[in-house]
C-alpha cells in the first residue's frame, strides 16, 4: 500500500504546481514601469532624488500597524525630507489580499497619484481614511477616486489609470520582490536599505538619529 | 462481545479492544478533516502560498514553488485517502511525518527568532503585530500528530475500504 501513498503524493505536487502555476498573478503580471519617480525598490520616491539617505517603507494600506506608523513618524518624515537628509520611498505590497484585491489595487492606485503627482496626498488620504476591518470590500474603485479627489487630484487619466488596474502588475512585482528579499511583515522600514526597528521607525528622535548615522557613513 | 481485559484490577478502566477499530476511524476523520481545511485554505492564493513558504527562510528558493503550490494538493490527497480509508496506514505515517516538517519548521523560526504566521491554513505567513503564536502551532501539530501516530500504528478502521480492497494488509 506504500506505493499508493507516494504515487498519490508525486501526482498530487506535479497537479499542484501545474495547476497553481496557471493560477499564479505573479506568474502572469502585466507589467507597466511608472512614469513618476521609481525607487531603488520599486516603490515611489519623494523628495530630493540626490538626498544621501532612503528611508523605504514596505507598507499595505489595509495595514493598521502601517497606518499607526503613518501617524506617528509622518511629521518626522516630511521634516526629513524637506530639509533634504532624505528621501522618502514608499512601496506598497498587496500582504494582506486575502480573497480580495483591496492592497493590491490601492497600492496601484498610489502609483497612479504619483503620476498625477499627487503621491503624499493621496498616501496620507489612504492612511487616515483607513477602515478598520482589513478585506471588508471597503477599498471599492469608487472610493479610491474618492480618495483622489480629497487629496486634490483632477486629472482624469488618474481615473483611467485606477479603473484600469494600470499598475496591478507593478505591485504583484514588487510585492514578490519584496517577499524574495526577506520582508514578511508590513510595515518595514529600511534606511539605507538596512532594516530598522519599528519602534525606532516611530520616534522622532531615533529615527532622526538613524538618518544621521546612516548619512554619516555615507 | 465483552473482551476479559476491559477491566483492570483496581478502578482504572481500559478502553475495551473492540473499540479500538473505531478510535481508528475517528482519528482517520479528523486527520482528514484538518487535512481538507488545510488544503482547501491554501488553494485560493498560490502567490501568497509562495509567500508563506519563503517567510521561513528555510527552503532554497528552487524548491520553494513546488513545495508551496504542491502541499495544499498533497493535504488535499491525504484528506481523500484517509476520509475513504484507502492505504490508512501508510496515509497516516504519511501524515505523521508531513506534521513532524511543520513543527520542525516551526521551531526552526521560533528558534531563529523571526517574526511569521504559520500560514498554516492559507494567508501569506506575513505577522504584522506581535501575535505570532509558535506554541500553539506547535501544541496543535503535537497533537495531531499523536493522531496520526495512533492511526498509523493502531488496529485498523472501521468504515474503510482498505476492508474490501485489501484485507489481508491490513
């Protein structure tokens, strides 16, 4: 009866992997490059492009954990990159999609408010109006250009490009780049590409500190 | 049938030997039920399965497709062939060792302190809190895998087809 066992297990890893494969979206991913700015990691970058700091956040925008770090390091943040010791890199993973497709095509959305040029806006509207149940069908198409409009976007290739799903393909990308990298959680703060804590990401005084330490080595 | 050694001298009972097929069978069931959830759940997002798999770190990076697209296929098999009773025993040193790679597995990453969801029954095995739960994975896996153990070595099942197919390896 042994050899019922492993013939079951064999055809049942070689279906597997047939079958999943085909079902793959990062096997099949249409990918388009933004126009805007494109980070070292893909993501979208704000700021001063010759700044000697990257500060790069993996983040979801159905992450409540992303959206706390959100509240709690934004004034830090555009202090920062402001006064030009860094540049803000924001890429937006599709983690938390279970069933649905809320990260994903926010993330994508984010991207298209980059081309608008309208990327903090928007981000910080995502953040803020946050739900607070994660796959709750909240992120509709229609609220995404809701979005849009609070964070002042009138161009309407913006809505093109949303309901089009323009860079749904970008993000599987990076979100497979990012998982093939060793992120696993969102979010993940790296300055210089160097993962920091969490905690440090949060407090304005470590966090300036990290940037200064990480410019003085560079 | 009343078998003489369902009493013991002193009050301790021992489950009688005729019950004994029929543990077998509960514990083929519920094997085969968590086999078919686990399986079921890991179905849905075959990039999120990659996903999970690549979160423990453990795999070379050739081997973590096949293993991740392939496992909820391989659950889903076992499920079958435990739920009809085809192959029991072997199906269920099968399952003992699958369940031995997952705590394996599991206290690898405790061990290595990362911070991971199992993705046991599906999702991405991304944690975004503090509420990773090594222990109870483990204590849950521990105890299936007595299961699996007392199938695999006790007497064998009611209600299964190994009866007709092939009694005399049972």
């Amino acid at each position: 009866m042994w050899w019922v066992v492993g013939g079951v297990i064999v055809a049942a890893i070689v279906v597997g992997v047939i079958v999943q494969q085909s079902r793959s979206s990062t096997e099949s991913a249409k990918v388009v490059r933004p126009a805007s700015a494109v980070g070292p990691n893909g993501g979208v970058l704000v700021g001063d492009a010759n700044a000697p700091v990257t500060i790069t956040e993996y983040g979801d925008f159905q992450c409540p954990v992303c959206a706390q770090l959100h509240r709690l390091w934004q004034p830090t943040l555009e202090q920062l990159v402001q006064q030009g010791k860094a540049k803000f890199e924001f890429v937006g993973l599709e983690y938390l999609d279970q069933g649905g497709t809320e990260s994903l095509r926010s993330a994508a959305a984010a991207v298209c408010a980059a081309d608008a040029e309208k990327f903090v806006d928007y981000y910080n509207e995502l953040y803020t109006g946050q739900s607070r149940t994660e796959n709750s069908g909240f992120l509709t198409d229609a609220r995404l250009l809701g979005f849009g409009r609070s964070a002042g976007i009138t161009d309407p290739t913006f809505a093109r490009c949303v309901s089009s799903r323009k860079y749904t393909g970008w993000v599987t990308k990076n979100t497979d780049a990012a998982s093939r990298r060793g992120v696993t959680g969102t979010p993940t703060v790296l300055v210089n590409d160097k993962v920091i804590s969490n905690s440090v990401a949060a407090d304005p005084e470590r966090l300036t500190d990290a940037v200064n330490q990480a410019a003085g080595q560079g | 049938m009343r078998a003489p050694d369902t009493l013991t001298a002193g009050t301790r009972r021992r489950i009688p030997r005729s019950w004994w097929p029929w543990c077998s069978t509960a514990g083929r069931l519920v094997l085969a039920g968590v086999w078919a959830w686990a399986g079921v759940a890991k179905l849905g997002d075959p990039d999120a399965s990659v996903r999970a798999v690549r979160a423990y770190d453990i795999l070379p990076e050739t081997f973590v497709k096949p293993f991740a697209w392939g496992l909820p296929f391989v659950e889903l098999a076992l499920a079958v062939l435990l739920l009809l009773g085809i192959a029991t025993r072997p199906a269920a040193w099968a399952s003992a060792a699958l369940l031995l790679v997952f705590i394996g597995a599991t206290v690898s990453v405790w061990a290595r302190g990362l911070q991971i969801d199992c993705g046991c029954f599906g999702g991405g095995g991304q944690s975004s809190a503090d509420a990773t739960s090594y222990l109870r994975d483990i204590g849950r896996d521990g105890l299936l895998l007595c299961v699996a153990l007392l199938v695999a070595a006790g007497a064998p099942s009611r209600l299964a087809l190994d009866n007709v197919l092939s009694p005399e390896e049972r």
